[in-house]
C-alpha cells in the first residue's frame, strides 16, 4: 500500500496488504506505554459493506501494524475501508478512525 496526502490511499489487486502507521492509545487522556493483554482485531470491507478480509493486528506501544496473509487477487476493484478495534484487558472496546482506500487493478497478473 502507498500513501500520498495529496491523493487517496491506493491498493494493487495481487500485492500483499500491508498497512502500518504511528500509533498513541490514550486512556482518560493518559498515554498507554504497555498494551500487554490489549487486543486488536481488523476487517476490510468494500464501501458497501461486505467483507473482503480479516487482517492480522500486531501492535507494539508506538506502531500498528495490519497485514492480510497471502494474495489479494480476488478482492473486487474499487473503493474500500477498515478500521481497527481494540479491547483493553479490563474488556474496554475503542475503534480507531475508518481508513479508506481504493484497491485498483494490477496490469501485470500471474
């Protein structure tokens, strides 16, 4: 996946999903420094709703990191999003932003 802030996300279909940004959870205003025992979970979706995936969360105190394991040869071309929710140990549930992104066609295929 590339990023540019002056055009959206894009997403070759076939190449491998891979997606890791800054990361700072706040909890009453307090940043997290140990996410032991914190759980992360991530589906990519089409714009209209239906799963295209369910991505692996790693999170580490200052980055998070979403892969999606093998091709995305079969995902449909066009727009799509994620968000990612995370559940402290205490079973407190908080959702980052929706990321969206267009998945458009590779020109060379197996």
């Amino acid at each position: 996946m590339t990023a540019n802030t002056l055009h959206r996300l894009r997403h070759k279909r076939g190449d491998t999903f891979a997606f890791a940004t800054p990361l700072q959870i706040l909890v009453d205003d307090t940043p997290v420094a140990n996410v032991t025992g914190w759980a992360a979970t991530c589906t990519i979706n089409t714009a209209s709703g239906q799963k295209i995936a369910d991505a692996a969360v790693t999170l580490a105190p200052t980055l998070l990191t979403i892969e999606v394991p093998g091709g995305t040869w079969g995902w449909p071309v066009g727009p799509a999003r994620f968000d990612v929710m995370f559940t402290d140990p205490a079973g407190r549930v908080a959702h980052t932003q929706t990321v969206e992104f267009e998945v458009v066609r590779s020109e060379t295929t197996p």
